[in-house]
C-alpha cells in the first residue's frame, strides 16, 4: 500500500514498547502478505495452557449470556484441570447449587456443540438457571460434592463514573429489574445499588468504568432486553476530609456533606498519555491545559508523532475529552487514562428550583468558579424543555439560599375579551382579574411536572 509507513511503523513500536525489530512481522491483512507466518509464531511463543484431563474438573466461569428462553443462560467457560461430559452435572461453588448441563461445545467462532471438554479448553455450557444470583463471574465451577478449592477470582474493577438508572415511561419495572440484573451479572464492572428520585420514581445507582461503558450498557440493556431506561447525568466520587480526619466519599449531590463539617474536598485525577500528529499538537494542549491539565512529559515518537502525558482532573474527561480530541486532531491522536490519586478543589452543591420545589434528579456539583456559568447554561436547558403551563414556571439554580440564575416560562393565555362588543371597560377588567385569580390558585395547587426529556438532556 503507497500510504503505509511500515519502517516508522516498526520504530516507534520498538522504541515504546522496547522490542528488537527482527521480532516484529510485517502482516497484511488486506493483501493477505505474511499471514501463514502468524499461527506458527503464535504456537512457538505463547506457552499452551497447563493442565490434566485425568484430574478432578474444575473450571472458571468468565462471561455468560441469557437466551430468550425462561432460565437458559450460556457460561463461557475456561477448564483449568480434568474432563466434563455432556448431560453431566456442575456445580457453581458460591451458590453450592448443582445443574445439569443441556449442552456444551467450543466457539468456531459460533457454537459448536461437543459431547465433552477437556484441560486447557475453552468452551461454553447452556444450564437451566431460575435465579441470576447463582450466577457470578469468576466462580468454580466443578462436580458436584467435589473437594476442589476455589479458584483465584477475577478481580472486579473499581467505577469511575456513576448515573441514576430509572425506568422510561411505558416501561415495566419488574421487567426491568431482571433484565439489569441479568446483565450486571454478565459485566461484573458495573455496581448496582437501589435508588430513588421524587420525579423519576423508584430506580438505581450504576457505576461504569467510563462514559463508553456507560453507553455500551445503556445500548446493550435496550438491544438484548428491549428496555427504555431514563439515565441522569454522570458523576464521579469526591472525597471529603472531615475536620475529625475522617475520609468520606460520596458521588452524587444528595450525599454531599454539609460544607461547615469539611476541612477540604477531594476529588480524582488521571493520567492521560496522547499520541498525536505534530501538525495537530497545538490545539490538543490548549485543550488540555483548558481542562485543567498538568503537563507531565513531552517526547517525540520517530518523525512527526508526540507523545503527551498530562494529569487532569477525572470530572473534565466525563464529558466530551476523548470525542474533542478526535476532533481537533482529525482523528489520529489516541488516548488513555490510568489513575493519578486526587486533588485538592474547592466543589458546591448547586440545587434546581422549580416553583419553589426542589428537583432531586437534577441537584448537581459544581466547582465553585464555575458556578455562574453552569447554573445559567442549565435554567437556559430547562426552559428549552419544559412545556409551557396555564401559569407562570419559574426555574432556578440555587446554591443554599443564593439564586445563581433563573429562568421563566410565560404561561399559555386565553384571550376572555375576545366575545365582549363595546360596553363598559369594566366588564373586560373584571373578567381578567377573574382570570389571574384563578391563575394564581392553579399555581398554589398545581404540581410542575418535569418532562423525562430534560433529564436525558442534561
């Protein structure tokens, strides 16, 4: 191919991940060039795994998948020693509950059934299953009334961002329930605790690795189970340090400690290390240092490539980091994250105010130098949204008793004069002060409901 650049190409891997270049193999997968030489050199340097048939089955179990009949579920499976049979039984260790297997097989990529699996496979059981408790990634799996010990977990990964999980209208919440459940049992990442919210109901805390696993799920839950879900917007865990020393974390507004207890606030940092194209590599700083960026390193990588490592604060990358990246490189800079430890800041508790009741879903925080800015930007989302009422809707942003920023929806009007013919002007007044009393009693008594749309939206 003219456009590749297979020597710059082989440099900079060699110098990032320190590798002789006569180990590197310079593989085609569109012309098919050197293909053959893969799998051959993919035996000789990756060890097989270890492992005796003849021993006890013990197997982990690293991923599963309900089918759309009542109970299936598919475990993937990697059987570390021993020989299991089609139509016997396993156990799952954690719950000590025993199923017989109804089929089993290997991926070709698909499933392709087999009448056993041996030491050092990797392959797949259907079980029927009645409760997705029983099912945990990084179980044992072995025979029944074995004496094997457990095998070494799969360590569950610590979420970084965390969102409200309610049901959309029209959606059951039954259904809903089981179909999270299901698939948080199928993604071990992701935390789940009950929550609740005044305007949305009854619903969940979710916490995701980052805003792509968040999506992910959000789409997977609607693909595979068909749910409508409604998702506040995400957060992260601060810290607060308590005048007593305590440490306490917290990762949504409603949580946050009462500012005269707290010495100081917390919150995370991360790493990012980019890779970018030195025609590209102005605009990328100045978004990074516009994202409260901390320049840790600068180096060149071979001919015309950088690499920046910066530490920013987690809150900044929630957002639209990665996708502004992309953007201001034309997608060839890359990017990660590792994590940094936390920083010191100073953060406020901003609540929305509609007709003089607080709104919990939508309580955010806030840092407090960009308080003005937020609190404006979002009565302005608010009002956009709302839909207009027979009386007037006033929205503000309010942080204790201090307005930010407020915003207000004029209310629908009829016209009552419109029928009057002449006559005293007194007539026409006594009909609209008739009609603003009643207003006002309707705003008394009417509660304001706040459209789905706006939690989406924000």
């Amino acid at each position: 191919m003219s456009n590749a650049r297979v020597e710059l190409c082989k440099s900079e891997m060699s110098s990032m991940f320190d590798l002789d270049e006569t180990h590197i193999t310079e593989i085609s997968a569109k012309t098919g060039e050197n293909v053959e030489k893969l799998i051959p050199q993919v035996i000789e340097q990756v060890p097989p795994p270890q492992g005796n048939p003849d021993s006890d089955f013990v197997a982990i179990l690293h991923d599963c998948q309900y089918l759309s009949s009542p109970g299936s579920v598919i475990l993937s499976v990697f059987v570390k020693e021993g020989t299991v049979n089609l139509r016997d039984s396993v156990c799952l260790l954690r719950s000590g509950k025993t199923f017989p297997i109804r089929e089993m097989g290997v991926f070709l990529p698909g499933l392709q059934p087999t009448d056993s699996l041996s030491a050092g496979q990797i392959g797949y059981f259907i079980l029927k299953v009645k409760d997705v408790e029983d099912v945990i990634i990084g179980d044992t799996i072995c025979m029944p009334n074995s004496t094997v010990e457990p095998l070494q977990t799969i360590p569950k990964p610590k979420p970084s961002i965390f969102s409200g999980v309610f049901p959309d209208e029209g959606t059951d919440f039954r259904s809903m329930k089981e179909s999270l459940e299901k698939l948080v049992r199928s993604d071990t990442s992701v935390s789940m605790q009950v929550d609740s919210n005044q305007t949305l109901g009854q619903g969940w805390s979710l916490g995701f690795l980052g805003t792509l696993h968040r999506e992910v799920f959000a789409q997977r839950l609607y693909q595979e189970f068909g749910t409508s879900i409604v998702m506040t917007q995400p957060s992260i865990t601060y810290r607060a340090v308590l005048h007593n020393n305590e440490i306490r974390e917290f990762n949504c507004a409603n949580n946050m400690p009462d500012s005269y207890h707290v010495m100081k606030w917390e919150e995370p940092v991360v790493e990012a290390t980019l890779i970018v194209p030195s025609t590209h590599l102005s605009p990328v700083i100045s978004h990074c240092m516009s994202c409260r960026g901390v320049q840790k390193e600068s180096s060149t990588l071979g001919e015309g490539r950088f690499l920046l490592k910066y530490e920013i604060p987690l809150i900044e990358t929630v957002t639209d980091f990665y996708s502004s990246v992309k953007k201001l490189s034309s997608g060839y800079a890359t990017c990660d994250f590792e994590d940094a430890g936390h920083w010191e800041t100073d953060i406020t508790r901003v609540d929305v105010v509609v007709n003089g009741n607080r709104v919990d879903g939508l309580s955010m925080i806030v840092r407090s130098d960009v308080i003005r800015e937020v609190c404006t930007k979002t009565v302005k989302e608010i009002a956009k949204l709302m839909p207009r009422e027979l009386y007037k809707i006033i929205i503000q942003c309010v942080v204790g008793s201090k307005v930010q920023a407020r915003a207000e929806i004029s209310p629908l009007r009829k016209d009552v004069t419109k029928d009057l013919y002449g006559g005293d002007k007194t007539r026409a007044m006594k009909l609209l002060a008739r009609q603003r009393e009643g207003k006002k009693k309707l705003k008394d008594k009417a509660v304001v409901r706040i459209p789905r749309a706006v939690f989406r939206t924000l």
